[in-house]
C-alpha cells in the first residue's frame, strides 16, 4: 500500500509537532540559551587535558599563562593587556566550538525528553497488556499502539495499519500508512499512531534505537576527527612549531641589535602568526557541518562520511522518485485505424474510474481536461474489474459493454477471444510509444481496439538544471533504472543526465560502482531495499531510505529520514560547503599572517634599524601598540568569523578552478588587506585613548 494523501489534515488549532528538524530551524544561530551554556563551556574547556587536542590553541593556553606569570612579576598595563587578550583568544575559540556544540545538545535534550516520557503498552503471552517504560523494553517485545499513542522504540509492525505521523523525526506533517508484512512494516521509536490499532515487535537493543543514534550524532558525543580534519590539524601543527624557533631566535637577534624584546612580546608574536585563527574555528566547522546535514534530515554514521559527499565525483541515482516523480503519468490519447482520440479517451476513463493508482487518476483528469469528459453515474448494474498480474488488465463492465485497458498484447489476446480483430497500424502505434521512452496501454470496447493511452515518466521540474550544475562541478551522473535501453535512453536524454545503466541488477549495480572507484573516483548512490544494500555498503557515500529495509539501512552510511532519493544532490552540496567553507578559512588564517609580520616587526626593529621604517607601511604609533593591536585583531577575527564557520561559505555550483579563484580573491587576498585596516583602526582607538 502507498502512502495516502487523503488522510484528513490536522486541525489548524494543534500544536506543532516537535521535530529535531524543527528544533534545529526555529533556533536562531545566536539562541539565547545556547549562548549562555556556551559561555559557561568555553571556561570548563580551558582544561588541558581538552585544549591538547587542539595543538594550535594549546600552545595559546601555555602561552597565556607564561605571559601571566611575567605579568604577576613585571606588572604593566602593557603585559597585562597583552595577557587578558591571549585569555580571550582561547575562550573565544572554545566559544565558538560551544556554540557549534550547542546547537546538538539542545536537539539531543528535545529527543532525549521525547524517549524517557514514552511509556509502552507491553503485550504478554496471555494477551494482557503491562505498562512498562520505553527504555525497559527488549528486542522482541510486542508492545500495542493505538490512535494518539507513541510508538516507544523501533520496531516492525506486525499484526494491523495504521496512519503515523513521523515529524517527531522526519519534520514531514504528512502522515504514512504503515502495515504489517511487505515494505511499510518499520515504524520508528518516537513516531505517533494517528489512527486504528497495531501490534508493534521490537527490533532495536536497548540503547541503540533511532533515537539513541540521532541524539550521539546531534550530541556530538561520538564525533571524531575525519581524515582531512587530521590532515589539517598535523599541517597546523606543523607550522606552529616552524613558527617556534623562528620566534625564539628573535631574542638572541634583538639583543646583539641593541633592541629589547620580551617575553610577553615574543609570546604576542607566535600567537599572532601561528594559524590561530583557521585552529580556533576547525572543530566548530566540522560540528557545524553535521548540524547542517541533520537540519536536511540526513542521518549520517560519521564525519568521513560528510567529507567523501563532498569530494564524490560520480552520481548514480535511481530513475523513479529521483529524476521521475515516481508514477507514470497519462499524456495523450492515440486513436486506431476508423477512432477518434475522443473515443480513445471516453472508454479509457471509464475503465479507470475505480482505479487508484496515480496513473488511473491521471487517466480521468487527462480525459477531463482534453475533452470536458466528466465521471458519470453508471447505475446498479456495473462491475469493475480489477488489475491482475496474470491479465495485466483493468476495466469496466455495464449496459452490455465490456470496455478493458492494459498492457498490449493482454488486450488484444482479449479482443481476439471476444470475435475482434487487430487493427492496422497498432503494432507500429505501441512501438512509437515505446522508442520514446513512454508505457502505451491499449484501450478496447468488447472486440474493437480503440487505440492507445501513452504513459508518460514525468520528469521532475528543475532536475536537469541541477545536473548541469553538477556537471559544472566535475559531478558525473548516471540514471539507474530497470527500463529496456530504448527507455531509458528516452529519460536520460530528457533529463540530461551524463550516463544511464539500463535493465539494472544488483550485480550490475556493483560493477558499475566498482568500476568508477578503479578510475580513483568517489561514488555516492541512494537505495532501499535489500537488494541494494551490497552497492550502498561498496559505495563511499551510501544513503539509505527511511522507509527502506533494515539491511539497507545498515549497508549506507547515512539515511535519509525523508526517504527522498533527491536529498543525495542536497548531501553532495553540503558536503562540498563544509569542504570549501574549511578551505577559505584556512586561506584567510594563514594570509592574515603576512599582515601581522608587517605590523609587528618593523615596529620592533625600527629603532634600531630605520631601514625598516620602510616597511611599517601601516605607520603604527609605537612598538607596545604595534603588538597590542596585532593581538587584539587575532583574538576579535575568531568572533567575527563564528557566524561563517556555523553557517558555511555560500556555496555555488562551479569547477574547482573557478572555486579555488574565488577562494583566494576573496579569502586570500581579502585575509591580507582586511588585517592592515583593522590593526591600524585598533593602533588608532588605542592612540586616542591615550593607552599607549
């Protein structure tokens, strides 16, 4: 059974269901709440034994208390500004991992209350019923669910249907039929029963249902670093302790010059040219990627997971629900030999009255449309006569008239029987139809052959934009479908997809996969059945239905809570955003330092050596305010960039040559001028109020 869309809406006086999506979207980025916790985060992650896992900001801890020691020793307002902004250097960074953090923990806390206030109907064997807690049920306990019930933990169902409504995880409103045996049997812990009675057995271990899994993904709890991120962290790393020497070394050197250089000066100068900036906002932009994969309702196993979508460069999407609407829909009548398309159209409307199917109905409303035909009363003495796999024929019989339509050679075998005969030109009628790609149904009146109807696949609006623009990216897409090649060559064209594999198998599915990963490339598909849970598991982005079967569910590495095959292209974007949106910022961090060298060492060295007066080209008014200034813009870039590390770079369908250009006109060379403007302002406040 499909989903209905005639289940009676909700009244427009019920509260709003709430969802993890829900709970993500109606947070602004700065909550109020989440920005309080946040603050408090940022001074318990001032333990070392948490900032060591950030190399780059652990040395701006140690760095922070040996400039604090001095400043206990030496006192000065200079040593004790340059310490309170190293201070906020690193809560501003652990701010900004809070905040990223935040987010999940309130979604955690929305579900984690959802689980512990659901309360099950327990089925013993004598078929009485027990009330028992959620969290006490077992896999295997049949539990009962009637309308306004929650179901308390995933399960399949196994005796009854019933509506559900699944917005406390997917955020659809729409309810879903679910009933036992077939496709539509899984219900998920959290869902509510919105109509009739069903028995429900548990499937999930305690502590690893849906839920579980949603709240240790949106928490956080369970994240770790993906292999880029690690990659990143050793070149940051790197490059802090290549900063090390070259700092020290500037004692011994400013001594023989004749010039004093501190402790705390020292200090200022390696956090102002390590990449503090790209290792303070790393840990937020991959938490923050996350958090933006679950507000599309994609349930993704781990981080690497993100990152391959990002870097996929081969597409394979299933033909129906995907690049088609999924139902196949009436677009012509064709009449025979001695018919009109009039006469096509009123007994094909006729045969599809009592038919259901979104095909049916587009039979009725196409006759409607074309020919102002409208359903008639037929009276008492009618008889439908339901599709059948072994007819593979619909109609209609009344007054006398036996009026069928299904596939071509069903109905002319039928017409055939009943003393007709096949009319000239029909063979080549359906296989016209055929060739483009269309299902034609042969529409007949007792023995005479009307003509044909042409089922259309209805391509989905936009879709072939969308595959241009992955084409821009280097994204290779390819339709799988179960077509004939004429078929599926027909939809491709239509769709403008880059390949198709007609007449697909699971094993066909496999070589293609394998094939593409041979070449070097990443491959990310959808699937639902068990059937394809051997490409979803070989595949490096393998994204699982919902409503699909539990070994599919378990082969991918995501799942889509929506159960739209679309999301995969939404996957591919956000995980192409998380990687640009860490590229840019990392460009930015590492230019800000060329504007940071000009604005502190000339300022050091100038007295010593007017030469390089030449290069103080910010015209800076001492060397205290120089280095002051350069430490107070690293420590306020961290807060200015929070927003963009939790939103992401906008992201634009583009090449990577056209991505890497913009990346370093806007974030290389922008990281080197904004610096020189805002030190000098900085330089020019602290002038004015006379600090320095």
């Amino acid at each position: 059974m499909t989903d209905s869309s005639t289940l009676e809406a909700q009244g427009p006086d019920a509260p709003a269901p709430t969802t993890a999506r829900g709970v993500a979207q109606s947070r602004s980025l700065f909550d109020r709440a989440i920005l309080r916790q946040a603050l408090v985060d940022s001074f318990k992650k001032l333990d070392p034994r948490v900032q060591v896992r950030n190399p780059v900001m652990f040395v701006v801890l140690v760095g922070t208390v040996i400039v604090l020691i001095e400043a206990i020793n030496h006192s000065s307002v200079f040593t004790w500004s340059i310490t309170i902004w190293l201070f906020l250097t690193v809560i501003f960074a652990n701010f900004a991992e809070a905040m990223a953090e935040g987010r999940g923990k309130a979604q955690a806390d929305t579900l984690r209350r959802m689980r512990s206030e659901t309360e099950a109907r327990k089925l013993l064997p004598d078929d009485t019923e027990q009330r028992v807690a959620a969290a006490e049920l077992a896999k295997g306990d049949l539990v009962v669910c009637e309308a306004g019930d929650l179901i308390p933990s995933d399960g399949e169902i196994v005796e009854g249907i019933a509506s559900v409504d699944e917005s406390a995880i997917t955020g659809e409103s729409a309810p879903v039929i679910r009933e036992s045996g077939g496709d539509r049997s899984a219900v998920t812990g959290g869902t509510k029963v919105l109509s009739d009675r069903i028995v429900v057995r548990i499937t999930a271990e305690r502590g690893h249902t849906f839920l579980d899994r949603m709240i240790s993904l949106v928490e956080g709890a369970n994240r770790q670093k993906t292999p880029n991120e690690i990659a990143l962290t050793i070149l940051l790393a790197a490059l802090t302790i290549v900063f090390l020497p070259v700092v020290v070394v500037l004692q011994p050197f400013g001594h023989y010059a004749g010039a004093t250089v501190s402790v705390v000066i020292l200090v200022a100068l390696l956090v102002c040219l390590i990449p503090t900036t790209i290792g303070a906002l790393l840990s937020a932009i991959g938490i923050a990627g996350m958090d933006r994969l679950v507000q599309r309702n994609v349930l993704a196993m781990s981080g690497r997971a993100v990152e391959a979508a990002g870097d996929v460069q081969t597409l394979l999407l299933d033909k129906t629900g995907t690049i088609t609407l999924g139902n196949r829909m009436a677009s012509g009548f064709f009449p025979a030999a001695g018919h009109t398309e009039e006469e096509v159209a009123d007994a094909a409307q006729l045969a599809s009255l009592a038919d259901e199917t979104p095909e049916g109905r587009s039979i009725v409303v196409l006759a409607k449309e074309r020919f102002q035909i409208r359903e008639r009363t037929l009276g008492a003495a009618h008889e439908f006569v339901p599709f059948s796999a072994n007819t593979r024929m619909s109609g209609l019989d009344f007054d006398g008239r036996s009026i069928r339509k299904g596939a071509a050679d069903s109905v002319r075998r039928w017409a055939v029987e009943q003393g007709g005969s096949i009319p000239d030109g029909l063979d080549q009628l359906v296989t016209q139809i055929a060739r483009v790609g269309s299902t034609p149904l042969v529409v007949a009146d007792g023995p005479i052959i009307l003509g044909v109807i042409e089922l259309k696949d209805v391509v989905k609006q936009g879709i072939k934009e969308k595959f241009a623009e992955m084409r821009q990216m280097g994204i290779r897409t390819v339709m799988i479908t179960g077509d004939n090649p004429l078929t599926a060559a027909a939809i491709a064209e239509e769709a403008g997809v880059d390949d198709y594999l007609a007449e697909a198998t699971p094993e066909t599915k496999m070589e293609l996969i394998k094939s593409e990963q041979e070449g070097g490339k990443l491959v990310a598909m959808t699937g639902d059945g068990t059937n394809d849970a051997p490409a979803l598991a070989q595949a490096d982005v393998g994204v699982a239905m919902n409503t699909g079967t539990t070994a599919a569910k378990e082969a991918g590495n995501m799942v889509d809570l929506d159960s739209n095959p679309t999301k995969l292209i939404d996957v591919v974007e956000i995980g192409k955003q998380l990687l640009i949106t860490r590229g840019s910022l990392t460009t930015f961090s590492i230019a800000n330092d060329v504007a940071k060298y000009f604005a502190i060492i000339p300022a050091l060295f100038v007295a010593t050596y007017p030469q390089l007066n030449t290069l103080n080209i910010m015209k800076l008014h001492s060397p205290q305010s120089a280095v002051l200034s350069a430490v107070i813009f690293n420590a306020l870039v961290i807060v200015a960039l929070i927003p963009l590390a939790l939103r992401g770079v906008k992201f634009r369908a583009s090449g990577s040559a056209a991505i890497l250009r913009r990346n370093v006109f806007i974030y290389g060379v922008g990281g080197i001028i904004a610096p020189f403007a805002f030190i000098k302002l900085i330089d020019l406040i602290l002038t004015a109020l006379h600090a320095y």
